[in-house]
C-alpha cells in the first residue's frame, strides 16, 4: 500500500484517488463521506455458580 501512495503521490494523484474513493477535502483534512464499521473482538468470562 506504501508505494501505491508514493507513485500517486510523485503523479499528483492522491487528491483525485481519495476523492474517488468518498473523501472531501475539508479544512485541509480528508473526511470520509461514508460510514465506516469496524469489528471488534471481545471476550466475557463465565464464572461457575
């Protein structure tokens, strides 16, 4: 992923790839215009009555 970054970046591509793919520039940040979902895995204990 690093070198596809650092080839758009030696084109000047970013800006059109990041806003391909949902993101706005907005106060010099990129903010996506998606909802993003994450998954996390978590654990419970049972204790024995």
């Amino acid at each position: 992923m690093d070198i596809q970054f650092e080839e758009m970046a030696s084109l000047g591509s970013i800006d059109d790839y990041l806003i391909e793919c949902g993101y706005i520039l907005d106060n010099q940040k990129y903010v996506p215009q998606i909802e993003m979902v994450g998954i996390e895995r978590s654990f419970i204990e049972f204790a024995e009555c």
